[in-house]
C-alpha cells in the first residue's frame, strides 16, 4: 500500500479518468509537458501516476526530454575466454542486483523494486547486471535435506528464473545490456549435470545460460578500468573493505546479502566495496536452513551504480526496511 500522503491527489485530479490518464502518459510520458497538457502540477502528474501504477498493477515508465541514449555511452567486449567480459561506460547508470534465489509462485519485493526503478531511470539505464545466484538449486546441492522440507524441483525453479528475468528484458530501454555472473548457486545446476552425465556436454540445454539467451554471462565483469563486478571474493563483516582494499579498485559483490558499500581513498583515488544485497526476500524457503536464526547483515536491495564521464559515482542503493517496503532516493518502489 502507498502511504497516505500519495492519495491526497485525487482533490484536485478526480475529473480525469485513470484510463485517460494511462492514455496521456503513453503519448507523451513527459511529466512536465503532460502537466500543461491535463492542466495539473507536476508534482499531482507524479503523485498519480505512482497511485495508478500501484492500483492496476503496471509501469508508466519515463522518458524525459533531456533521456537521451548513444550507443557509444556503454560498450560491452566479448572476452574469447568467457570468463571474464568487459564493459565500458562513460555516462549512465548501472543496476546490479544478486543472490536472487528465485522461487516459483515469489515475487519478491526488492524484484518488484529492482524493476520500477529501471522503468523510473529509463534510458538512464545502460546495462543491467545480476551478479549470482539467480536460483537455489537446493535439490541439487551437495547438502542434504532438511528433515521433510518440500523438495522444489529444477524444472519449477529455472521457470521461476525465467518469469523474473523476463520481467526485466520486458522492460529495458533501447540499447540497454543485460549480463550476469555465475554464483556459487548458479554453478549447482551445471556442476551436478556434469558429474552425473559427462557424456552429455556440448548438448544444449545442459548449461544455464542455454535457457536465459538474452543474457551474457561470465564469471566477471570488469567496467571501465576500475571497476570489477564478480559474485564473491571476500567474507565476513569486513568483506567489502577487504575486496577494494586488497583489489585496488572498486569491486562489487554480493554473496554475503549484505548492503553497503565501504570507500578507501589513499593517497589519490578513492575506491569503494560494493556489496549488493539480495533480491531474495529473506523468509523465502530457501533460508529455512538457518532454522529460526538471522542472516548475519542480510538485506534485500541492489545497488544503483553512476557514471559521470568514466567515474564513479558515490554509489546508492534501493532498500527493503523493516515494514517490508523497498525505498530509493526517499521514495517508495515497492512494497
């Protein structure tokens, strides 16, 4: 639900329909021209386009007259390793979100959030990365079952990550890349399929990423020449200071579901330890291992990442709150 104060507009704006509304916005989602066009104040444009949205349950992305998109703002070179891709970017934004875990019949909130924001940002948005574990692959760990937790089949959990990362690729600007790394999760679904059936390498469908095709997948990213997103490196409490510490640059991860980012400026560049959270929410099933304790520092969100001429920015993050309702730049996205 939108808090009270997002529902005062309906005052001054109850003589224009939701459906002309919708209408409007589709033929000119400026929402300062749409002001002078519907005869509202802008701020009343916002106010009820985010209580439409949240009423029928769509997205009325943006596109600002100053949204401009050139293809030679972000660059992705295609490594012939595989293991590691690079991206360049000189002005944009970057969402980076991971330890997805997605569930069949879950739609979680930070997803819900992670998927306004980038409608919100628009062609602001030059890639999107997830950085690991998109699924859980319980059924084929190397753990044993937990007493008689209820098994989710590898077929219902790849059609779960299927529908999520669809919602995205729905969404994305023109000329937006979308890439993901490998976890230690995502290893699951190839590493079983490799030590029970050898015999089958090379066959498509065997390997994750013969299923999410719009997808570039590597074991690393590295942006710019500053920048490193990888799924894990470093553990603990003090995982983010370590990684940009000892990788003297910045380096993103996530693993840990812990949300931070820890600057370390020497004697001239200041770099940061991204931690990107986790889209998961944290009462999924899936962390019913930890039987009844807390993860240590988890949180649900991701990371929004800015580049203004190839540097980067202080970072910024959309988070999930205790009241479950995920907040960015002090407005709510998703609950």
């Amino acid at each position: 639900m939108l808090s009270m104060c997002l529902k005062n507009y309906w005052v001054k704006t109850m003589r224009i329909s939701d459906k002309d509304f919708i209408d409007a916005w589709k033929n000119c989602p400026s929402p300062s021209e749409l002001a002078g066009i519907l005869g509202m104040g802008e701020r009343s444009v916002y106010k009820r386009r985010l209580a439409i949205e949240a009423k029928h349950k769509i997205l009325l992305p943006a596109q600002g007259q100053n949204s401009k998109y050139t293809p030679e703002d972000v660059r992705v070179i295609m490594s012939k390793r595989k293991d590691v891709n690079r991206l360049e970017i000189q002005n944009g934004v970057i969402l980076v979100g991971s330890d997805a875990h997605y569930s069949p019949g879950v739609i979680p909130i930070a997803h819900k959030a992670f998927c306004n924001v980038m409608a919100e940002l628009g062609k602001e948005v030059r890639a999107v990365i997830l950085n690991g574990d998109i699924l859980d692959g319980g059924s084929i760990s190397r753990h044993g079952r937990i007493r008689w937790k209820p098994a989710v089949t590898v077929k219902d959990e790849l059609e779960a990550v299927q529908a999520r990362l669809n919602d995205i690729e729905k969404l994305r600007p023109a000329g937006c890349q979308l890439l993901r790394t490998y976890g230690n999760h995502c290893a699951r679904f190839e590493t079983r399929l490799s030590g029970m059936v050898p015999q089958y390498e090379g066959i498509g469908g065997f390997t994750l990423k013969d299923h999410l095709p719009f997808w570039t997948d590597s074991e690393r990213i590295d942006i710019n020449e500053d920048t490193v997103v990888i799924h894990d490196w470093h553990s603990g409490v003090h995982s983010g200071w370590n990684d940009t510490l000892k990788g003297g640059c910045n380096v993103v991860t996530g693993h840990t579901h812990e949300l931070s980012a820890k600057a370390h400026r020497g004697f001239k560049n200041t770099h940061y330890g991204i931690k990107t959270g986790m889209l998961a929410d944290e009462d999924q099933d899936e962390f019913s291992y930890r039987q009844g304790k807390p993860g240590l520092n988890w949180q649900s969100g991701f990371a929004v990442l800015t580049w203004v001429d190839g540097m980067l920015l202080h970072p910024e993050f959309c988070a999930v709150r205790d009241n479950e309702r995920a907040y960015f730049r002090g407005r709510l996205f998703a609950d």
